[in-house]
C-alpha cells in the first residue's frame, strides 16, 4: 500500500513526500540479520549514530566528503537538526559515507573516517573531514599528525587497516546495492506500533524549513 503526504511548501513551491508502507519481514535463516535501528536490507555493523535506540524516526544519510552540497548540509543545516530533534529523542541520525564513484573507497579521507568511527571519534572529526575532502590526498597530513587520546592509535593506522577498508567497501556496496543516486541522500524509516514501516526518501540538500516539516510530518500521530 502506498501512502501520500498532504504537499509540503517551500518557497511558493510544492513538493510531495511519497512514503511506502511496509510489513518488516523477518529475515530468513541464510540472511545475515538485519540492523534493528534500520531494518532490512541493512545488515548488522557498525556506523555512524547519533541520538536514541527509542527514537521514533530514523535517518539513514549518504553523503560524500567530495560533496560540497554535504559539506553545506553539515554546516549550514545539520547543528539545528542536531539540537531540535536528534538530542532530544525524536530521531536517531545514521550516516554512511560513500559515493557514485567506485574509486573512492581507496581515497585516504573514506578511511580516515572509518579509524575514527572505529576509535570513537567520527563525530569529533567529522567537520574536518568535510572541509578536506576535495583536497589531494597529502593535504591530509596535517589531520593524521592530530594527536589521538592516550593509548589510542593514530588515525594514519587506518590506512592501513584491512578491517578499516573492508569496512569502506562494505559502505560502498551499500550505497549501490540501495539505488543511491547522488549525495547527500536520505532514507527516512518509521516504525509504527503495528510493525509496520513507513520508509521514505529525499534527494540532495535543502534549507532547515524543508527538515523541518518533513520530520515534523512524520512524527505526528503513533
């Protein structure tokens, strides 16, 4: 069954947010078992995440350290997304980094990103990341000569980790195996007190008002 919001309004322009609802299948028994903040296809591993295992809604967000527009989104809209609905409950934030670009999965900043999610500090480096990631892969000396938290490896460890890039290529996988078409893309998923899942999508950046009220949207009712 299909489900159709009312139009939304920005900037005397409308637009519809077209959401599916579906059963959540149990996965069979060959099936790797599916990550039980995002559901099936995502398999359990581990990411990016901010905000409560009880939120209510979840975001997956695909974005590309090359992308300016991520970049812009991370900057510009994300810190109020942040305040008003991650840290107060209402949605859990996932992000996966990848790209159109298969080549990408080798470039220092995609592995960069991953030590620091394996070392507990991808949200600490994140920014850094966004402001580097169009530079040539040497600029990035400066950021693997940070000093890590005592007793921790070095972020430039990670280029050399085989988990590390494992990791990255499982990332990337990901994001071709979901139809993802640019970046930044985001997967909004609902679980209703029935099992049923709304999912839904919005494509490439847009001002904190279209946030907003697409969230706001979602959250009404149970």
């Amino acid at each position: 069954m299909q489900l159709r919001f009312r139009a939304l309004m920005r900037a005397g322009a409308s637009f519809a947010l077209s959401l599916v609802c579906l059963a959540v299948r149990a996965n069979s028994p060959d099936a790797p078992p599916a990550d039980p903040r995002l559901g099936p296809p995502f398999v359990s591993r581990t990411r990016a995440v901010l905000g409560a295992e009880t939120a209510r809604v979840v975001v997956i967000e695909f974005s590309s350290f090359k992308c300016t527009h991520c970049r812009a989104f991370h900057e510009e809209v994300f810190p109020r997304l942040r305040e008003q609905y991650i840290d107060t409950g209402k949605v859990q934030w996932v992000t996966i980094n990848a790209s159109n670009e298969a080549a990408d999965r080798s470039l220092p900043v995609f592995l960069i990103a991953r030590g620091a999610l394996q070392q507990g500090r991808y949200w600490e480096w994140v920014g850094s990341l966004y402001r580097v990631g169009r530079r040539p892969p040497d600029e990035l000396t400066a950021l693997l000569a940070h000093p890590p938290p005592s007793g921790g490896a070095s972020l430039e460890a990670s280029l050399r980790d085989p988990a590390v890039r494992e990791a990255v290529a499982a990332d990337f996988s990901e994001y071709a195996a979901l139809g993802i078409r640019g970046t930044p893309t985001f997967l909004l998923r609902k679980l209703g007190p029935d099992g049923r899942c709304t999912r839904g999508i919005l494509e490439d950046t847009q001002p904190l008002d279209y946030f907003q009220r697409v969230l706001d949207e979602l959250l009404k009712g149970p």
